[in-house]
C-alpha cells in the first residue's frame, strides 16, 4: 500500500498537474511563454499540496473508509482536488 501511494504521488501526481496545466492554458489560448510562467509559479506549490492530500486520503479510503463508499469519497475528492488544479492555473494573470 505504502509503495502503491508513493508511485501514485510522483508519478501520477507530476503528469495530472502537468497535463491539467497544459490543457489549461491551451484552453485560455495561451502562448508558451504564458504557459511557461504559470507553470514555474504554480507547479510546486500545487505538487507540495498534492503530497500533503492524497496520501492522507489514500490512507483513509483505504483503512477506514467501507468500499462501498469509496467510489462517491473519491468522486468528491477528485472533484474539490480538480477546482484547487483550476484555481492554481490561474493565479498568474497576463
């Protein structure tokens, strides 16, 4: 479980940050300096909090949670940790 979280957050974690900021930006018609930008200042910061929230609640869902509740616990997560990623995309203004 321990290793299951671990490639979950590095891996995972770094390429849905990537591609949630890069569909992003092509959305708002960003040029890649624009996007460049908004990387460099928000991909840490959203990459710490994604360390600090989904192994925690992995751990939870996993121990405490009962399974036929996982699916609506981790729609809900997935959905609030979805309007962080947004929020983080658009911190930089042009």
């Amino acid at each position: 479980l321990v290793c299951k979280i671990l490639l979950d957050s590095v891996f995972n974690g770094a390429f849905s940050i990537c591609s949630s900021f890069t569909l992003w930006s092509m959305m708002d018609r960003d040029t890649v300096p624009q996007w460049k930008r908004k990387f460099e200042k928000s991909f840490w910061e959203t990459w710490i909090m994604d360390w600090k929230t989904w192994p925690l609640y992995n751990v939870v869902c996993f121990s405490v949670i009962p399974l036929q509740f996982r699916p609506m616990t981790s729609g809900i997560a997935s959905s609030v940790w979805n309007a962080y990623i947004s929020h983080q995309s658009q911190q930089v203004e042009d």
